[in-house]
C-alpha cells in the first residue's frame, strides 16, 4: 500500500500507555541469545522447552514469549542455507575425488540431515528474537511482560 501521507505529515507511532514512544529493544544481541536459543530479553533463561517448541514465557525474567509466529520460516531459512553450503561441496567432492556415486550419497545425506537438525532450533530461536526486538506479533504491548500477564490474558 502506497504511503498517502502530505509532506511533513507525521504518522502515528505505536506508544506504551503513559503516551511516550516505546524504548528500542537492541536486535544484535536479541538475535545472539536467540541463536543460543535463551531468551531474547534477559539471555538468562531457556527460550525452547523441547526441540522447537518455545515456551510461553522466559522461566527467568517471565517476559512472554508466546505471541511469537515463527511459523515455517526457520525451516525455509534452513533449507536455503543447507542447499547453498552442501550443493558446491557436493559438486567439489565428486569432480575432485570421483567417488561411487552411493558413498557421495551417503555421506552428504547424513552431513545434510546433521547440519538441518543443528540449524533448525538456532534459526527458530533468532526468528523469535527478530520478532520480539522489532515488536512484532503482540511482542509490542508494554503489558506484555510478565508482571502484567494477567491483565493482558483476558485481551
């Protein structure tokens, strides 16, 4: 959608309720303790309770985690990343070594399936982080911390 604002028009910013702007969350180290897959608010506790599923809220500071909406980006994310790693040194390996072409299928297979299993949680973690850092999906409201958790429940 175009953007139908007049020249020095000022556009409507999200604010907290006590009428000023929103502090700026830092994205680099949000992203780093998501790739750590801890908590992108306090880095201090666990942001995944299993394999990818994320927790409701931070067990250490209590920041809500739950409006987060990764979805299928982190799978799409791995596979481009896989592909682009693994389809040069695949290439490299059968025009440099002239191995039987099971053993290269062999081999890459299970680099492959390794380094998708290695990337998938970290890239999930630094989904939510981006999301949270950027105030996305819910991640905006200033009651969404934990001590307001049960007041913006009922919303």
């Amino acid at each position: 959608m175009p953007d139908t604002s007049l020249p020095g028009e000022r556009l409507a910013v999200p604010t907290d309720r006590s009428g000023s702007q929103p502090e700026e969350r830092p994205l680099r180290p949000a992203l780093i303790r998501g790739w750590r897959r801890r908590c992108p608010a306090c880095g201090g506790g666990p942001m995944l309770s299993g394999y990818l599923t994320v927790r409701d809220a931070c067990p250490a500071c209590h920041e809500d985690l739950h409006h987060h909406r990764a979805d299928d980006g982190p799978a799409y994310l791995t596979i481009l990343i896989v592909g682009h790693l693994m389809a040069p040194v695949i290439l490299w390996a059968f025009v440099t070594f002239r191995p039987d072409p099971l053993i290269l299928a062999s081999v890459f297979s299970v680099g492959t399936v390794a380094l998708s299993l290695w990337l998938l949680p970290r890239l999930k973690g630094a989904f939510v982080a981006l999301q949270w850092a950027k105030r996305m999906h819910g991640f905006d409201e200033a009651a969404g911390s934990g001590a307001a958790r049960g007041g913006a429940a009922g919303s």
